[in-house]
C-alpha cells in the first residue's frame, strides 16, 4: 500500500484509503508504530492510576471493620480497571498487526469499555445505591453490548456500525457526565468538568479523517495521543472522589 500510495504522490494523485484504512510506514513490522506505542503508554498511565487508587483506598483510608472500604464505588472502579486495561491491550495488539482475529478482540473489547463506563456513569453520577435499581440501568447495556459482539464476531465486522455504536454510547456517557459536572458540588467538580470538555475534544479528534503525515500519524494517532492525559486526569478525580466518599459515610457513621 505504501508503494502505491508513493507512486500516486508522483503522479501528483491525491491519497486514497485501502480496504477502508490509510496506508502507514512500518516499523520492525509494526503496522500502526505511533497508535501502538501511545496505547501502550496509555495502558501504563491506566495501570499506575489503578494502583495508586489501590494504595489509596485500602492503606491511606480508613477501611469498615470488616476491612472493606468506605467508598461504595470500590468494586466498580476495579473492574473498570481490568476492563479498560484489557481494551487497551487489544488495541495495541491490533494497531501492531491487524488481521481478523485482532480485530475482532480490539472491537469486541472497546465495546464492552463503552458499555460499561456508561454505566459507571449513570451509577454514580445519580448516586444509585439500591441493587435492583442497578441491575435496571445494567441490563439494556449489557444487551446491547451482547447484540452487537455478536453480530460482530457472527455476522458482520462491519467497522462503520462499530463506529456508530461506540460514537452513540460514548454521546450518552457523555451526556450524563456532562450534567453531574454542571449540577453537582463536588470539591473536585473541576476536575470532572476539565474531563468532560477533555472528553468531547478527544471523541472530536476520533471522529476526523486525514491522510497519515509522514506515513506515520494519523487522526487515530492523535486520537490515542489525547487520551493518555484523560486517563490520567480520570484517575485524579476517581482518587478525589474516594476521598470526598469515605469522608462523608465516616462523619454519617458516627
């Protein structure tokens, strides 16, 4: 593709997309070098933002009798962990080589990060505590995340539908960070707001189309590139949040 992309730059031709991607330089057989290296080093900034969240909560805070936390969001904030460091994983697999099976992994993944930050987002922007009313705001994600892995994996590797459904889950999640940052008094609410605008400029940064420069960055690179300081701004607010939590439950339990 490189080859061909060359021979039209000669003949004075614009650049053209191959099976729907732009072509890109390799390096030592890495296909995407510069979104594969900014993903692993956004993998690395979600895996320290988890461990110091972990030191926090567990050996900086007080902790229940029972030696569980105060924060009611503990448990949630994990598998999140697990989940966008999985995503993460996969997407630098696929931006190293893409072929059918990485693919699949990296789409399959993404989609269950969206799915579930979303409800993260509703869970504790509207403080939601009372578990059957948790498993109402699980339950129509986690089928639509189900439907479409499936249809991805069984049907169609359709990347444009892709594309829309994590572009239609991303603008919910967002929406619902969006009105928490507007509504709420928490002390870090600055934070969050600096996330949500930092948020809607990085999916804007996703969603632009252009030829690679220099054959190596792309709109996708510059993509991973502006979620790295997300991660770790997210990371921030989460240890805030924990903080502000156990506060408030320990001055109610006295």
């Amino acid at each position: 593709m490189m080859t061909r992309g060359e021979e039209r730059k000669r003949d004075g031709e614009k650049p053209t997309k191959y099976f729907g991607k732009w072509p890109l330089k390799h390096v030592y057989g890495i296909q995407e070098p510069v979104s594969a290296a900014f993903a692993a080093l956004d993998l690395a900034i979600q895996f320290h933002g988890w461990v110091s969240y972990f030191i926090l909560v567990y050996y900086h805070l007080p902790l229940q009798p029972n030696r569980k936390t105060y924060y009611e969001y503990n448990g949630l904030l994990h598998i999140y962990a697990i989940i966008v460091m999985n995503a993460l994983f996969w997407s630098g697999v696929c931006h190293s080589r893409d072929v059918d099976l990485t693919e699949r992994l990296d789409y399959s993944s993404a989609t269950v990060l969206a799915g579930y930050t979303l409800v993260l987002a509703v869970i504790r922007s509207f403080s939601i505590h009372d578990q059957s009313a948790k498993v109402m705001v699980t339950a129509p994600v986690l089928a639509l995340v189900a439907t479409h892995i499936i249809y991805l994996n069984f049907y169609n590797l359709d990347e444009g539908l892709h594309r829309k459904v994590i572009y239609g889950i991303g603008g919910v999640e967002l929406i619902v960070w969006g009105l928490w940052a507007a509504l709420t008094s928490h002390p870090s609410k600055w934070k969050l707001r600096a996330f949500f605008v930092s948020s809607i400029l990085t999916m804007c940064l996703r969603m632009l189309d252009f030829p690679p420069y220099k054959g190596y960055v792309d709109a996708h690179a510059l993509w991973r590139t502006a979620g790295i300081p997300l991660s770790y701004l997210w990371w921030s607010f989460i240890r805030d949040d924990a903080v502000f939590r156990t506060t408030v439950l320990l001055k109610k339990s006295k």
